[in-house]
C-alpha cells in the first residue's frame, strides 16, 4: 500500500500550487519620433548593444518591413524587462505587444453550449486562458444561421489541446481561416482599405465597375477561369487557402508559408522532359548543331551553345579515377583498351562535326550490354557483369529510366519455390533462372542462417533466416534480377516474410511468406502485413493449408483460415486446381504453395505451375504477364574487339559522288548506308539472347540423362501407381 501521506504540521497550511499566467513573448520595437523615423538607417551592431545590455540574450529579432523590429523573448524577466525599455542609447523607442503573435486560435464543437451567451461563455473559459469567444454562422436560404462551433481566442501563442466546459472535456482544433481577397481589386493577400489596384468586377473581371449589377460572363479575375472570382473551386483560391493553413498548422509567417507552398507545387504547363528538352541559348555566344546520341531509331539534333572563345586550359591529372580503372578492367576482359575507346569516341566526333546524323550510331559505338549499366549513373568495379552479388545486401535501388528499362523483357514472370534448403539446391536454382529468367523468385525453407552467406551472379536478394532453433530451419528469401530498379520493403512482422518494390511495367510489390505447418498463426498477424504491402502486391509463398478453394480434397483449420484473409482483405487468388506438392511417403499430390494479388492485377496475370521439383517437394510456381508473348530481348551488339578494322577502312569510303546529290538527305543516306555496310561485313555481333548461367562440366550425357528424367517424371506425375 505504500507509506502514510504525512499532513501539515500544527499551526502550518499547504500553500495551493500557483498558475503561472502566460506573458507576451513578442513585441514591436518603433522609434519615437514626430517625423517617422525608422530603424531602416540605425547600425544593426548599435540595435544589438543596446537590446542586449537592459534585456539580455532574446531568442530572436528582425527589423520588419515597416521598419519597425519585432523582439521575440524567452522569459517573463526578459518580458517585463523589454516593456518597461523607454530608449535603445539615446534613440528613443516606443515597446508594445504584437497584435497577434501573442495570441492563438482554436476551435470547440459542442452543441450543449449553442444556448449560452457569448458573454457567458467567456467568462466560464476565462480562467483557461480564453479571452473571446466567437461563434461560426453560416448562411442558409438568405438567413445566417448559428453552429455547434465556437472560435476561441487565448492569451498565448501556444494553443492549448483541449479545454474543460463544466463537466465536458472538448478537444481544441487550430483556427484557420479562409484566404483574405480584396474586394476592390480581387486579389488575394490584402483587404480593400490596403488596396493600391483598379477596380475590377467580381463576376466578369472586367475593370471600372462593380460586380453589384453585372450580367456578363463569369470569369475569375486570378486564374482566368469560366468562374466567378469569389468561386471556392478557384484553383488560385486553393493554393491561398493551403498557404493560411501551412501558416497557421507551423506557426509560420505568411512569406515563409507561400515560399513554402509554392516550392510544393509544381509549374503548371511544364513538366521535366519539357525542361530537358529546352536548349538553353547564352548571351554572347553562338548555337552550332551537335549530334545527339541516343537508343532510340530516329534522328535528334540538337541546338547546343558552343562558345568562340578559347576555355583555360587546366592539367590532367595523371592519376586515373576509379571509374576509369574500372572502365579499364571491363575493356580489358573485353580484347579492348582506353584507346581503343577513345579511337570509337574520335570516329564519332568526326561525324557530328561533317553534321552526319547515323541512324544506328549508338548500336555502332559501343552500346552497353546490360541493363545496369544504363541504370547506374557513375561507372564504378560493381558495374561489371562478371560480378556475384552478395546476399548480404538489400536490393539495389538503380536510377535510371524505370519507366522502360533498357534492353529487359518488361514480361519476364515472377517465381515462388518452396526449395527444402537453398545451400545445397544452388545448382537447381540457376537452372530455373536459365529456365524462366524472372524478374524475382521467391524462395522459402532456405534453412540458412544468419552467418551463412550467398552469392548469386545478376541477382539481388533480401532474405529473412529462422535461427529459432539449433540447426537451421525455414527462413525466406527473395532474389530480384539487377535488370529491374527495386528497393526493400521494411516489414513489421513477427511471420517469415520478406517484401520488395520492382519497377517492371509499373511498381508492383513483391512479398514472399512461409507458414510453417505446425505453428500457430495469428489472423491479426496476416492482416497487418497486408496493410504493409503498398498496392498493387503478389504474395507468393508456402501456406500449409488444404482447402478445396485451390484444388485440395479437403479443407482444414489454416485452409479456412486463409480462406478468411483472403475475404477479408478483398484479395484474389491465382492458383488452380494445379497441385504444387508431393508427398513421397505417400506419393500423393497436394496443393500447398500459394499466389495472392491484389484485385488491380488479377486480369493481367497468368499461373502456372512447373513440371519438374528441381531436386525438391515443391514445384514451383510461375505468374506471368497475359501478354508475355510479346516479350523483348536485348538487341544484338557489335563486337568492337573482333572487328577487321582494315577491311573496315576500305569497305567505308565515303566519296565525294555519295555527297555531291543536291538532297541533303539522300546524301546522309548514302553515307549510312556505305558506314553500315562496313560495319555489318567486318563487325561480328553477339547473340541476342539473355545471359545464361554456364556450367563448364555440362556434356552430352548430361543432357541426355536430363531428358530422361524429366521424361520419366512426367509419366509417373500421369500415373503415381
């Protein structure tokens, strides 16, 4: 229970603890003078000396554009100190409270008090800290009408969170009133008696006359628009109204508030690729064509400003930068050199200057061979292809066009398996990548743990181990290609699931889960990760759960419960009636491995379930895109390194006949034509195919052995007798 509360002693009384009443913290500092002086001439260093010396360190002041200064104090000593200041040296001042700042408002709803006075009402609230009350009309059918809601105006610039009226405890909102328009002039920011504008009609915006008896067409005088100018679906109105409730929300000046506002919203009629595209032309200099090169098929030149004056010359540095010695390495491995390179870059500066635009001039000059390398801004040694990514980073997030990423199949599909311990099925795993190429595959039971790492060439991952126990169980992981920008997802979860966001046509979301048979889940559990999950999502995983919903005999205690999370978060299920599952002991086929979308992507998807275990129990499971028909692959590249440069020469003259047409674009086709005849006689080009995964020991009786099983398999999945 505690010890005894001692009482007072004989003769003594507790003194009731004191409220400690607010004090102004901001003032307005003016000079005193018959001629309306200002501080506009006064040193800054005399204004400090003289402010700092009676009154100390302030927390702020700021000479206002009146010319006045505004003094922001920090305590009752420096408030008490500051009005009492008659001169700052012997310049003499007048300190009074600012009008506003030290004031705030807030709004109550209550309707039990839609009765009371006014007078009443601030006189009840006058111990909090209330100094006037007002109460919100509205207008109806011509007639104002009085509300449940009353606005409050207290002694200090800190608004209070709540108030107590009698026995009710009412929450107190912040105050924000709506945009202050002129009615002279419309404009927004200053009232009629501050107006220094023409007259202009409120309904027709047209100036000299009054909006009173106007029968023209409506038109808003600030934005333009078929509406009148007092119009709250003005879109000038909206953008006022969001800088008076930034002001009010942060406690902020009005300037601070529309610079900050204004900074949020972007320019209308302009986005980034209209910018972009803008050449930028500089005052004394003069604009000479320059070749762009791009991706692209078609034609672009461009108008670049090139400056007649000679540039300073500046030393090269001898030392190489870590991009260029990695820039090396990568030609290196590639029969090339920095020379050779800057020979490409040489040949196409020459054709820029002649003016020649060549249709396939980026393929020609060395085009990049993978996805990442477009994606990746600064060249850098992760940049190579050769490079194993380790599982111990999250998943890159690339920069780059994430809208179309170059030279990717924007259909490659999403794989879930279920792989019974991923250490050992390594092989496996590289041969369903060469299989199917996806975007990600997501893997459950990897059984590894947390000191244990894993490498796989082109693939990110994210992983999530189970290291509950003493040897490794369960765990999941997901392994998203590097041809795809994509970031991870921090999930909040105490179930083994693990989520990624891939940009492929657009973000989707990918989750990967494993339930383990025999544990205990939560539906509150499910029901938060989903929440987790930005929209549109695919959770693929291993549920554990017969239900006949996705193709079991039965149904049993978690096939109803997922069952229920997927009515109650309005989900879609993929699976058919394919099983996913075999059981050796039993030689029987169940379907437990599961794909869950969100509604948005359920037309635009395709299941399917693969026909080999891959040295496992589960198949895995393919969702692909419904028109993955369509998919791209990597345009073949010339191989710089194996080219027959002398027959090149010859097979490139370029004479004067081919230019001497009075077409210019006939003669800049003759010219292509001659450059890509060479070039296609004397350059060899690379496979279009997408990289593989190259086992040195595979042979021909590999590949016959491989056959058989798969051809066994299938007749025994036919028949299991």
């Amino acid at each position: 229970m505690g010890a005894r509360k001692k009482g007072p002693f004989s003769g003594h009384h507790i003194v009731p603890k004191q409220i400690e009443h607010p004090f102004d913290i901001y003032f307005i500092v003016k000079r005193a003078s018959d001629t309306n002086e200002t501080f506009e001439n006064v040193s800054p260093f005399l204004v400090e000396k003289a402010l700092t010396s009676p009154v100390g360190e302030v927390a702020n002041a700021r000479k206002l554009r009146t010319g006045d200064l505004l003094v922001e104090v920090t305590s009752r000593q420096q408030s008490q100190k500051l009005a009492k200041l008659k001169t700052f040296a012997t310049i003499p001042v007048v300190v009074s409270p600012h009008s506003s700042l030290n004031s705030s408002k807030g709004v109550i709803t209550c309707g039990e008090v839609l009765n009371e006075p006014l007078e009443v009402i601030t006189n009840e609230l006058k111990s909090q800290g209330v100094t006037h009350v007002r109460r919100i009309t509205i207008r109806r059918g011509g007639q104002l009408l009085e509300t449940k809601h009353h606005v409050l105006t207290f002694n200090s610039p800190k608004l209070s969170e709540s108030i107590k009226a009698g026995y009710f405890k009412l929450k107190v909102r912040p105050y924000i009133p709506n945009p202050l328009r002129c009615f002279k002039c419309q404009r927004f920011g200053h009232s009629k008696s501050n107006c220094r504008g023409t007259l202009t009609c409120a309904r027709c915006a047209g100036t000299g006359h009054e909006s009173t008896d106007c029968t023209l067409k409506e038109k808003c005088a600030n934005c333009k628009g078929d509406h009148t100018s007092f119009s709250r679906s003005c879109p000038k109105w909206k953008v006022e109204k969001e800088i008076v409730s930034t002001k009010f929300t942060q406690n902020i000046s009005f300037p601070e508030a529309r610079r900050l506002v204004h900074a949020q919203t972007p320019t209308e009629g302009k986005s980034y690729a209209s910018v972009a595209k803008t050449s930028l032309t500089v005052s004394g200099t003069q604009t000479k064509p320059v070749i762009i090169l791009t991706d692209s098929e078609s034609e672009q030149v461009s108008t670049s400003p090139i400056k007649d004056s000679k540039k300073p010359k500046f030393k090269k540095k001898k030392s190489m930068y870590k991009s260029e010695r990695s820039l090396a390495l990568k030609l290196a491995r590639q029969g090339s050199s920095l020379k050779d390179l800057k020979s490409i870059k040489s040949v196409a500066l020459e054709l820029g200057k002649t003016g020649l635009a060549i249709q396939d001039l980026p393929s020609l000059f060395a085009n990049p061979s993978t996805c990442s390398e477009l994606l990746k801004i600064h060249p850098s040694e992760e940049d190579d292809d050769d490079l194993e990514m380790s599982c111990d980073q999250p998943a890159t997030q690339s920069t780059g066009d994430v809208k179309n990423p170059p030279f990717c199949s924007l259909m490659d599909p999403f794989v879930s398996w279920n792989c019974r311990g991923i250490g050992s099925k390594l092989v496996d795993i590289k041969a369903l990548i060469n299989t199917s190429h996806p975007v990600c595959v997501a893997l459950q039971e990897t059984f590894l743990k947390p000191s244990h790492c894993l490498k796989l060439r082109g693939y990110s991952c994210v992983r999530k181990d189970d290291d509950t126990g003493i040897s490794a169980s369960g765990g999941v992981c997901i392994l998203t290609s590097n041809l795809y920008p994509s970031t991870t997802l921090n999930l909040h979860t105490s179930l083994q699931a693990v989520a990624v966001q891939v940009h492929v046509r657009t973000l989707v979301t990918v989750c990967c889960i494993y339930l383990p048979p025999n544990a205990t889940v939560s539906q509150n559990d499910l029901n938060t990760l989903i929440d987790q999950l930005p929209t549109p999502f695919i959770l693929l995983g291993d549920f554990n759960g017969h239900s006949t919903m996705w193709g079991s005999d039965s149904t049993n205690s978690r096939g109803r419960q997922i069952e229920q999370f997927i009515s109650n978060n309005s989900l879609c299920l993929l699976n058919n009636d394919e099983t996913t599952y075999f059981h050796e002991p039993t030689r029987t086929f169940h379907s437990l491995d599961l794909a869950i979308c969100s509604p948005q992507l359920l037309p635009l998807l395709n299941f399917t379930v693969g026909n080999d275990l891959y040295n496992s129990d589960h198949f895995p499971l393919i969702v692909s895109h419904a028109d993955r028909g369509g998919a791209t692959r990597p345009p073949p590249r010339y191989l710089f390194q194996r080219a027959d440069w002398d027959a090149f020469t010859q097979l490139a003259d370029i004479t004067d006949t081919m230019v001497s047409t009075s077409n210019i674009t006939e003669a800049v086709q003759n010219v292509i034509d001659c450059i890509m005849y060479a070039a296609t006689n004397t350059i060899p080009k690379s496979s279009p195919g997408i990289r593989k995964f190259r086992r040195p020991w595979w042979n021909e009786a590999c590949r016959d052995s491989n056959r058989e099983q798969k051809r066994r398999w299938n007749i025994f999945r036919r028949c299991p007798t």
